[in-house]
C-alpha cells in the first residue's frame, strides 16, 4: 500500500499556496485545529484554546476551519493522481491511498514508483507531498509521516516488517485518547508493549474496539478504506410525464431504474456503498439526500431509500411549511447516482465465519423495511454535560456522527462510570431531609440540610452537591442546577439534580 500524505493540507486548502506559510492557524469552536510549521514554532500547538494561541503568537491570523473545504480543495488532487495510478483511496482530505501492486509494477519497484509519484505532485505544485510503503494502509501512513525528516521525502516498510516498524510507536497513534491513556497508566507506552499483551486478555478488557486496535498494533491492518467517487455512468436516472404523488407508486417504478444501477455497478466489477438520490418536483427544484449502508447496496436497499426519502419528504409537507408542502405536490424525475464505490471483491461471502454478520444486517435492514429509516437505530456516544445530551440515536447503515466532540473537555460533566439507566428527560423524584424538610444549596454550595430521603427510601450515604451551569448568556438556554449521587438502604443508587424546578432525576446506576 502506497500512502500519500499532504501536511498541513488544511491550511494549504485555505492558502492555496505550498509552504512555507506564515504563521496561520484554523480554528473550530474557539479550538485550534491545525497549524502552520512557523505557528509550532512559536508555541502554537493544535488542541490549544484561542486565546491561550494568541498569548503565545501575537501575529498569529486566526481562520475558522471548513471541513467541506478541505475535501473540495482535495478532490483535484485525487484526479491528478489518478491519472498516473488508477485506483486512488480517498482516507481522508490530505491522505490517499494507492495499492502497491499495478503501480509498483510499472514503474519497477515500491522506490521508483514512489519517487515517480512524488516527481509528479511537485511539478504539479505539490511540492511537500511524503509517501509511505508499507503492507497495510495503518503503518503506511505512519510511514508518511516519518517520512517528513528524509531527503527522499518517501519510507518504505518491508513486507512482513510492519510489526517491527510500529514497535516503537506511541500508542496514541492509534487515534483512541483514552484508550492510550488508560495503557499510559498500566505502564503500556508503545504499540510494541500494546501488541505484546494477549489478544484474549484485551477483547475481554477493551472489546472488540480495543482488539481491532490490537491487531493494528501488530501489524495486521484491518482499517477500512471508503472509496474513490465512482464515474456519473454509474447514476441511473427516470423521467415521468405526469407528476406522481404517491411515495408506493414512485418506489415501484424506479425499481427498473435500480437494478440497471446495480448491473452497471456489476459489469465494473465494484459495489455501492454511499448513494445520493435526487427528487426532482414538477417545478424544478430538487431534493436531494445521501445515503450510507454497513455493507453494500443492493436493488431493494435502494429502492427503500428511495421511498424513505418520498415518505420524509411527506411528513415535511404535513407541517405548516408551505414550501415544503408544495415541493411534494408531484415528483417528475429521480435520479440514483453511487457516491462511493469499493471492489466487489472485498464484499464477496468467504466459505466460512461471515454467517452471523451477515444474518444479523439482513435482520436488521428486514426490521427497517417494515418499521422505517428511523425505526433502526445505533447508538452513539458525545460530548455534553447532562447525560441525556450524551447519547446520539443514528439510523442502522448510516454514518454516526456525533453532534459535540466526545473528546473535548465538559466542564461540569460527569466522569465515569456513568449510570447504567439515564432517564429523558430526567423525571422528578422526592429528595428530603430529615423531618421532611425541603433542601435547599445556597450561592456558595452549602446545604441547609443533608438528604435523608429518596423516593420511599432512607439515604444510607451521599455526595455533592456538584455545580453546573450552561449557557448562562442565553436567557433562552440557561440551565443549571447542582448534582447529587444518593444511594438509599435498598442499595439503589441515583444520580440526582437540584434544579429551580425541583429535584430530577438524570439516572440510575445499576
């Protein structure tokens, strides 16, 4: 695997120009992002505050960061290398992937072809281009990134040497902060010491996260890799003469449409992983949405998309958004179009360990054929500081994303362990003292009274209060109030707040 690697890509999406670049740094939610060579050199580092950045650099420029910039500024230079080396993997904007096999044999050798491509982007202006030889994508890009200190900007990992490379790699490259610094304190510092611990000992301990980190540490790289965008020959597209309203009726007759999709897919020996579908209303305007699938789209998945999409776009149309309502009155085109695509070979059943994968997605997407999009769901953990805000319900086959940065600091959150029941909204509950006194927690944080009650249950023992106010400077967000742990003589354990509006109850651990 051929790894190509753009540094800072980010701020070279923004500036345009190849570097060096003066001191810029890109800044997300008051947090910095990425960083100019010059900007490190100054202190600034990403992960840092604003504020604290601009304390460090005064001639700092501060840009707000676009993602969608990033992978738009990206897309021509997927292009351009996919004209010397068919097959370019998209990992991210800023890295692709290439497999070594055609390109190497080419050119004559993992070397040539990674000096040839490397010959290549900077004639093209792409000067601070690294690649990374190595036999998994993983330890490929590690390489690239070691790569950076070598004149020859290119390092190659021998095949079967991608244990010995990662070695003595940090274990936060693996991209998991906690799961690094829980090893921190078990004395694990390295991939090496990482793969060196049992594979049992770590799927019972971290899961079958943990393992799959397991086995990157080891050298077996088992990463995904999301697809180039296929070619638009792949889209199917269908025209009605009269405006159809009904979302059955629409659904039944882009079935044809569908399969001639999944044939062209076929005869390129790929399948579809990411598709967007375009509803087009007797007006002109168009309703378009992209759709994700676990596995890979067959012709009913794609026709069950299509009437999600339909059904949606009528449940708009019953509120009071007149737009919306006129934009169902009648659909004059569809149109199928893949947006992601992978070789079908890597999708193929093998003979044996697959069977319980794939019954339990055909199970699922059955259940979300009957009940609808939204009636399958995953969940997601994120950032926040109640606990109800923490979890993210995401449709079965579509990407999590998760709407707050789990990895950001929370003050006024919970650590862990969290409780095992969170209640949403959280319910009210009786918390007395002794005598049925009510509780009250002055400005300072001082109880009037200890709890001696919760619910029917005496108070065997407790903690708090703990403080936590948000958005203080919106009158129509502010929250706040004090949390409570209790656990009463029946050695039922809660997670209570003391609010303006009494007492609620954010959870139970069990």
């Amino acid at each position: 695997m051929h790894v190509l690697r753009f540094p800072d890509w980010p701020l070279r999406a923004v500036l345009g120009d190849p570097p060096p670049h003066p001191p810029v740094a890109l800044v997300r939610q008051n947090t910095v992002v990425a960083c100019t060579a010059s900007a490190r050199a100054l202190g600034v580092s990403v992960g840092q505050r604003r504020r604290l950045a601009q304390g460090r650099a005064p001639t700092l420029r501060m840009l707000p960061h676009d993602p969608a910039q990033d992978e738009r500024a990206f897309v021509p230079v997927l292009r351009l290398i996919e004209q010397h080396a068919p097959g370019v993997l998209l990992l991210r904007p800023g890295v692709a992937a290439l497999r070594s096999r055609g390109v190497s044999r080419f050119h004559g050798g993992e070397a040539e072809a990674a000096d040839a491509l490397l010959a290549m982007l900077a004639e093209e202006g792409y000067p601070e281009a690294m690649v990374g030889v190595a036999d998994g994508a993983f330890t490929a890009e590690l390489a690239a990134l070691r790569a950076e200190g070598e004149p020859t900007r290119r390092a190659i990992v021998p095949t079967g040497g991608s244990r010995d490379f990662l070695a003595p790699v940090p274990v936060r490259s693996l991209g998991d902060e906690e799961l690094a610094s829980l090893l921190a304190r078990l004395g694990v510092h390295t991939l090496g010491e990482f793969a060196a611990l049992g594979e049992g000992a770590v799927r019972d301990r971290f899961g079958e996260h943990g393992a799959r980190l397991h086995a990157l540490a080891q050298g077996a790289d088992s990463r995904p890799i999301d697809a180039r965008p296929p070619d638009p020959e792949l889209a199917g597209e269908i025209s009605f003469d009269t405006p159809l309203g009904q979302a059955d009726q629409i659904a039944f007759a882009v079935r044809q449409t569908a399969d001639a999709v999944m044939l062209g897919l076929a005869d390129a020996s790929v399948v579809c992983t990411e598709v967007r579908i375009d509803l087009t209303d007797d007006d002109g305007r168009v309703t378009s949405r992209t759709w994700l699938h676990p596995t890979c789209f067959e012709a009913t998945d794609l026709v069950d998309r299509v009437r999600w999409q339909l059904e949606a776009l009528a449940g708009d149309s019953r509120g009071d958004d007149h737009d919306a309502a006129h934009a169902f009155r009648g659909i004059v085109g569809v149109r199928i179009e893949p947006v992601a695509v992978d070789d079908a070979a890597h999708h193929q059943p093998a003979l044996f360990g697959q069977a319980s994968d794939e019954r339990l997605h055909h199970a699922l997407s059955r259940v979300q054929t009957i009940v609808g999009h939204s009636g399958v769901v995953t969940a997601a953990v994120a950032g926040g500081r109640w606990l109800s805000d923490r979890q993210v319900l995401t449709p079965w086959g579509e990407r999590p994303v998760a709407p707050r940065d789990p990895a950001r600091p929370w003050p006024g959150s919970m650590p862990g362990p969290h409780p095992a029941e969170v209640f949403d909204p959280p319910r009210p509950i009786r918390v007395r003292a002794a005598g049925d006194v009510a509780i009250e927690v002055d400005e300072r944080g001082v109880l009037s009274a200890a709890p001696a009650y919760v619910e029917d249950a005496a108070v065997a023992s407790w903690a708090g209060p703990w403080p936590v106010r948000e958005h203080r400077w919106d009158a129509g967000r502010t929250r706040s109030g004090h949390r409570f742990q209790l656990v009463d003589e029946r050695q039922r354990a809660w997670l209570v707040v003391l609010s303006e509006g009494g007492w609620l109850a954010e959870g139970r651990y069990r």
